[in-house]
C-alpha cells in the first residue's frame, strides 16, 4: 500500500498574540511545514519566523512524549500513564487530606494563555480543591494592567486596545510591536497598521529607553528606565495647566479628576527632566501634539508595567486619553468585547477579583485569584499553616522567568509532590517528580476568547486539531479530569468557577458529557456574535468553525460608545481617584525626595531593562536550529560611552551586578541605548533537556533580580524587571582549563 499523499490543513498560531494564520502540511500523521495563509482575513499571508519554524519544535526529537518519572539518582525514566497518575493522585489526595488546597498550587506559563481547555480546566481543579496558591507569568509581564483596569473600570479583564485603523497619533510607551507583533492588541499585520498611521499623515511616537526596531521605524523619545510614572505625570500637568482637556468628555465619563488635576501639579516637565531624561520642551510640545491631535491614543506593555509604579503607570496611560477627549471614541482607546464572553461573565459574576484575599508571604492582594510569582520559593519553604507542598507547572518554566530562580531550584526540593505538562525537560521540571507530556498547538482544537476580544477588527476564528497527538501526549485538560476522578472528587461538583455555573449544568442537564469545547460552543452562540440557538439568523455556532476555517471579520471596526456597557462600577462612570493609586501618588512622591532628581545609585549607576528578540519567544524556542542559526547569542546592548568606562568591547563579555547577583554575558556596543541603561534579552542559560538550546551561549537574567516581597511592585506585586540597579565591570578573570566564570548548571 502506497503512503498517503500530503495533505494541507488551515489553522492558525498559538506563540503569541497576533494569531496568524497558518496553513500545515501533513504526511502520515507528521507535519512537513507551516506557511502563512494568504486567505487570513487579518494577517493576510504574513507569519513570523517563530510561527513557520513551529514545524521544529512539533517534530523535535527532545520534545517529551511520553511520562516521565523520576529516579532516585536524580535521572528520569519512562513509565506508563496509569503508572504516573495513580502516584500523583494518591500524593495529591494525601496532601490535601492533611492540609487542605491551601497547601497545593499551580504555576501557569505564558502559553497556556493560548489554549482554552488548558486555563479553564486547570482553573477548575485547582478551584475543586480549594486552592490558595495559584501562580502564572502575568507578575512578570500583564498584572499591573489588570490592576489598573480594576480600579479604573471595575473590570480587571477589560484591557482597553488603540484604534489602529482610525487613529492619528499613537503614544506607545514601553513597546515593540515591530518584534513582538502586539500585546494586548490583536492586530496581526501591526507593522503596516503603524505605516499606515503615518501615511495618511498621522504620527507614532515611541517612547522607550532603546531606540527599538518599532521606535527606528517611527519618531523615538528616549526616557530614563523606571520613568514613565513621572513622564506621564508631566504630560498631564501642562494637559491640565494649558486648558487642552476636554471638559465635556471628563464630565460624561469619569469622577474624581480632582485629585489628579492635583497630583499633576507637582510634576511640571523642568522638574522631572532629570528623572526621565527627557528635555521640558519636548515634553511640552508632547503634550500639545497629544491633545490637539484630531484622534489619539496612547498604549503601553511590558515596558511600561515592570517597574516600580506598573499598575500607577497603566492607569496614567488611560488618563490621558480620557482627558483630551479619546476614550471611546473612533481613533482613540476603545474597550474590548469578546466574542465568546468568558470574562465578561465573571467579571458580571464578581469572580474576576482584586484584593478579595491576600498572599501569606508579603500580603499582596490577589489579581483575579493569582498571587505573585516571586513568592513561589518562600511560600514553599515558609513552615505554618498554608505552606505550599503540592505544585503543579503547566506549560512554565519559572526557574528562568521568576527572580532569583536558584533561590526557586532550592524551594521545590522541599515539596512533597512536582508535577509538570510540558513539551520539554526544561530548567524548571528537571527538578519534578514527573514531567507529563502535553499536546503542542496543532494537536488540539482551540476556540479563543481572550485574546482576539481587543481587536481593532472584530474577528473570530477556531480550529479543530492539525494532527494526532505524537507518542503518548495528552491534552491537559484530560489529565485533569482523570486525576480528579483518582482522587475520588468530581470535577463539577462543589469547585466549579461560579460564573460558568449556569452553562455547565445546562449541558449536564442535557445528558451531555462536559467537555471544553461543549462549554466553549455554547458560550460562543450566546455571545454578541452567536446564534442564540437559532434565534439570531447567521450568528456563530460551532459549525462556523468547519465552514469558515479561515476566520470571519464581524465588523469593519471596534465598537464605540460602550463605556455605560463595559464599566461595571455602580457610576458607570470611570473612576480616576481610587485610594489605592492616591497611595500610589503618595508613594512616588515620596521616592522623588528620598532619591534625589535623578533616582540614580553611585554604587550602581547603570539602568538594565528587557529587551525581546524576533526569533525568542521567552525561554522555550531556543532548541529550534532554524530560529538559532547563524551567529546567535544572547548580548547585552551597552552604551559606547557605558562600554568604554567597564572596559569592556564589541564582541567582548561584561560583568553585571546588582545587589542580588551577578552575571557574565556578551556585549554588543551600540547607541541604541543612553549612557546608563544597559538592555539584556530575558529567556536564556538553559540547562534542561534541549540539547541545542544548551549548547547555546547565555544565562539567566534573573539572576540579577530581588525576589524580596519588599522590591516588589505594590498594587499587582509585579516583579520589577525593568529599571534594575546595575554595575558594569570587566569580566571576570577565568582560569584556564578550570572553567572558572562560567555560570555552574542550577
């Protein structure tokens, strides 16, 4: 019998936000390649290198695929699936007799955000147990966003997005789209919306420390790292000053300007220049061109929420918008609407929290249930009630992405019980007791409903799976299930998330088994967009999925005036005077006295941030040989003037501190980055089960960072990654032969 012709199939991209669409060619059950579909309603053919080389990572022969348990030498043998969750279940079950769900926690990685089964069931569990130690990589890169959509709107998810297609002026603080395709605004050819802004004459003004590959493209406003709190501040101090406000729109839509009218005060633009490096003038001119434009909008992201003041940050990135008139309105900032509403149901529900229970290391205020990462280690080795002893990873690897991750490697050899799904042995699940292999992108089916809700250009599409699963991989939300019922608990009974009460019991009710995709259906067809069952005539169902496979655009543009609908405090108002950020205000004011003008150390004078790569996704691409070709390393851009005072050269190594550690990394001599800010790509010094990516040259950034509750971002308990105090110095002295200097495996 001859073997099967290849076949292609059209799905779409998990790796990141955009959600481009891809179109896979299969031959006997295994993927051949990935290539962009040119029939995308949205990315229109276009495909980032990460999204085509997938076709590696699917077929790497490092990828787990089959259970993988432990050994008492510290090795990893294969065992079967009936084997790993008996042993799981049992441990589980024995942990929670004695203490409870406060003693079990889950730490989800960045992409379980792009599968649904994953997040809700996992959800589900962890809520059957009762667990109070629930952890994700959202305080290292979203949470103070959420925070600040809190108190702003009442609404933690909503995440207000620039109306790319209609606008005139974009301040973008703290982003590179150019590399990271858009964050927290679906818009897969973001690129050529920003061209497109400037070619009908309007303008993008980037504002970063780095001249970034967006801010090359467009105009660049160097700030100082950890600024944009006073930077914002200034703006809105000559907004307020000059009369440029919109009046009629403040009234209409928010309370509480007093206060801010106030804080702004005391942040005129010649008095925080030498904080942010950025000359009053400009500032003012800013100003000017940002609330005299005929739209605009502004939009920060991770640059802007990992400093200090994250969530201080988010909320003056709003304000401005509101005050000269451009929330809500064509052009402007415009609020998301999901069209499978997940999290407009829990926001209604009251289950999307902030500050409704707090941490027991540091008492940080719960985000819609998760705590910060960077307590994971203390509340593992912290004796008394409450005390981590289960932990469960899905698809994360906290040991490069957290601060401080060695502190991390010594905590988890405290548990009773680690358990990981992932697609590698990583720096993380090297230490678990088992690793369990989890299904990649393409073999399963997916319906979002997160990410394409803040979409310039409503849009939906779904995807059934692209292949089978590979060896013994399983979906998650499966081995969730199945581990629930060994440990004689039922997943829908007494744990289920409150605001999907009524649909699950719908389909129960029905004689139906509860699968994430019957609940997903069904929560797709009550939606704006769905069918009601029939009752609105070609509204989406689950055949849409079969029958449009490359996606439907709902709607020419994002919809506008729906403020009264999305905000959800009991003014239907926005709300800019919360306590949390007079707290806030107060906090920063305090900082600007005790620091000095321009916030430096002597004893480290240099400022390290982020810095993402085009062919990085965080810490799990870097085993891919066409992603790591050519002259690939991890390097650290430093000023030349910065450069020459370390005595350090292009092409060279330089040693970085700070006051919680240090490391050695390569060099690249640049001025796209000021005299005193150093940028280091985050994601790397791999020592896992990825042989290519252990080959390759780096180390952990993180290891630069505090994981003290006390350095901390106090309203979302951010990490701070961003503004890190650093030193630059020579590298160090290595003897030969000996391998001194090199970074030791942790």
């Amino acid at each position: 019998m001859s073997a099967a012709s290849p076949t292609t199939v059209v799905t779409y991209c998990r790796i990141c936000e955009p959600l481009c669409g891809l179109i896979a060619t299969v031959e006997d059950g295994r993927l051949l390649s990935l290539r962009p579909d040119p029939k995308h309603p949205l990315s229109k053919g276009n495909a980032c290198p990460k999204g085509i080389a997938f076709t590696e990572v699917q077929n790497d022969p490092d990828r787990v695929l089959h259970p993988l348990r432990r050994t008492a030498d510290g090795e990893f043998e294969q065992v079967s699936w009936d084997i790993a969750l008996t042993d799981i279940a049992a441990r589980l079950r024995k942990v929670w007799d004695e203490d409870g769900g406060s003693a079990v926690g889950h730490y989800l990685g960045n992409p379980s955000a792009f599968s649904y089964s994953a997040a809700l069931w996992s959800g589900l569990f962890l809520k059957r147990l009762g667990s109070v130690h629930q952890f994700t990589t959202g305080s290292q890169d979203i949470n103070s966003r959420f925070v600040a959509s809190k108190l702003l709107y009442g609404a933690a998810t909503q995440m207000p997005f620039p109306d790319l297609p209609r606008t005139q002026f974009v301040l973008m603080i703290g982003a590179n789209p150019h590399v990271s395709h858009g964050s927290a605004v679906h818009a897969p050819r973001i690129k050529h919306e920003l061209s497109a802004i400037t070619a009908r004459g309007g303008r993008v003004v980037v504002v970063d420390p780095r001249r970034t590959e967006t801010a090359k493209a467009h105009e660049h406003v160097r700030v100082r790292p950890d600024s944009d709190a006073w930077l914002l501040l200034s703006l809105l101090h000559v907004v307020f000053a000059e009369g440029l406000t919109d009046e009629t729109a403040i009234a209409e839509q928010a309370s509480g300007v007093e206060m801010l009218r106030t804080a702004a005060k005391e942040f005129p633009p010649e008095e925080t220049a030498a904080r942010t490096g950025v000359d009053a003038a400009v500032v003012r001119q800013l100003a000017r061109d940002f609330a005299t434009a005929p739209s605009a909008t502004a939009y920060g992201r991770t640059g802007a929420c990992l400093g200090r003041h994250g969530t201080l940050v988010s909320f003056l990135i709003d304000v401005l918008t509101l005050v000269t008139g451009n929330l809500d309105r064509p052009g402007g900032t415009v609020f998301s609407r999901g069209v499978i509403p997940v999290e407009e149901m829990g926001e209604k529900a009251g289950a999307m929290t902030y500050g409704a229970s707090h941490s027991r290391v540091g008492g940080f205020p719960d985000v819609m249930g998760i705590f910060p990462s960077s307590i994971m280690a203390e509340e593992i080795t912290r004796t008394g009630p409450g005390r981590l002893r289960a932990l469960i990873v899905t698809a994360g690897n906290p040991v490069l992405t957290v601060p401080d991750g060695e502190r991390l490697v010594e905590a988890l050899g405290e548990l009773d019980l680690l358990v990981s799904f992932d697609l590698y042995v990583n720096e993380t699940n090297r230490h678990a007791d088992y690793v369990l292999p989890a299904v990649t992108f393409l073999e399963r089916e997916d319906f979002p409903f997160a990410l394409t809700a803040a979409s310039p250009r409503p849009f939906y599409q779904a995807t059934e799976a692209v292949l089978k699963p590979y060896g013994e991989a399983r979906p998650e939300w499966e081995v969730f299930e199945e581990l629930m019922h060994r440990m004689g608990l039922a997943m829908t009974s007494g744990g289920r998330l409150s605001f999907l009460n009524r649909p699950m019991l719908a389909l129960e009710k029905s004689g139906l088994r509860l699968t994430p995709r019957r609940l997903m259906v069904a929560l797709l067809r009550t939606g704006p967009f769905g069918d009601r069952f029939g009752l609105r005539r070609g509204g989406l169902n689950g055949k849409t999925m079969q029958s449009k496979p490359h996606g439907v655009l709902l709607a020419d543009h994002a919809a506008t005036g729906i403020l009264s609908e999305v905000v959800l405090l009991p003014s239907k108002k926005v709300r800019l005077d919360p306590t949390e950020i007079a707290e806030e205000l107060a906090r920063l004011g305090d900082r600007h006295r005790m620091d000095g003008a321009d916030g430096s150390d002597p004893d480290f004078p240099t400022l390290l941030i982020g810095l993402r790569e085009i062919r990085s996704q965080n810490s799990w691409m870097h085993n891919s040989p066409l992603l790591m070709k050519g002259p690939r390393r991890q390097s650290a851009r430093v000023h030349p003037d910065d450069a020459a005072a370390a005595g350090v050269v292009d092409g060279g190594n330089v040693r970085i501190v700070s006051r919680h550690g240090s490391i050695e990394v390569a060099v690249t001599v640049t001025d796209e980055v000021g005299p005193g800010t150093v940028a280091v790509p985050h994601g790397w010094g791999h020592r896992g089960g990825w042989q290519l990516a252990n080959a390759s040259e780096g180390t952990n950034v993180n290891k630069l960072m505090s994981s003290d509750p006390i350095d901390l971002e106090a309203l979302a308990g951010m990490s701070l990654l961003n503004g890190v105090a650093v030193r630059l110095e020579p590298p160090a002295l290595r003897e030969t032969g000996s391998g001194a200097g090199r970074d030791k495996p942790v």
